[in-house]
C-alpha cells in the first residue's frame, strides 16, 4: 500500500500584502476566473503563487512556499457571499478548519500593515 505523509511547508516567504476596502476587494476578485474569497477569524483574504518556474519547484521539493501577494479586507462575520456597494457578489469560503490559513491570518494581523 501506498505511505501517505502529511508534511506542511516550513516556511512561507510572502512578496506582498496589500489591505483593500471591501469594495475593492470584492471588485478586484470578480474580475477572475475563480471569483471566491477565503474568510478567516474577521478576515477576507486571497492568495496568489509566484509563476511557476524550475527554480520554485526545486523550493518546493524543500518544503519553502513562494507567494506573491495577499490581498485582504476586514470582515468580521462568515456569510456565504459577500456583496459589494455596487452590487458585485463573490463568493466566500469558511477555511476555519485550514491549520495552515489560521497561521497565515494570525501572522497576517501581526503585521504592521493590519493596523493600517
């Protein structure tokens, strides 16, 4: 049988953060192909990875995570959709239970950029 091996990454470099209001948030999200928002502890969020190349996937293999950006708005309760003032909806994920995305809110409101 197969060995199965949970293994999370032992570090993540983050490039970029960027607050929005929600209005720009949800904007800047229904523009993509995939239009849904992470929510976690207050926070809505999105994440995109670095282009993949070689080199990344050699980090990879060395359990070290590249992302671009992360682009987030203060969001205090989970509703299933979010609507913006000019009546855009996206649609929004609960990822409360992602060990990993809990650690990545928690390191993200430790940031200078949260108080903001």
């Amino acid at each position: 049988m197969t060995e199965f091996v949970h293994k999370p990454y032992d570090k993540i470099y983050v490039r970029d953060m960027i607050k929005l209001s929600l209005d720009d948030l949800i904007s800047m999200m229904s523009s993509l192909e995939a239009a849904s928002v992470y929510w976690i502890d207050g926070v809505l969020f999105a994440s995109f990875a670095m282009t993949e190349s070689e080199e990344l996937a050699k980090k990879e293999m060395q359990n070290k995570m590249f992302l671009d950006k992360i682009i987030f708005a203060v969001y205090e309760k989970y509703t299933k959709t979010v609507k913006s003032s000019t009546n855009l909806e996206i649609g929004v994920l609960n990822m409360q239970k992602s060990k990993l995305y809990q650690d990545l809110i928690a390191w993200l409101k430790s940031q200078p950029i949260w108080n903001e």
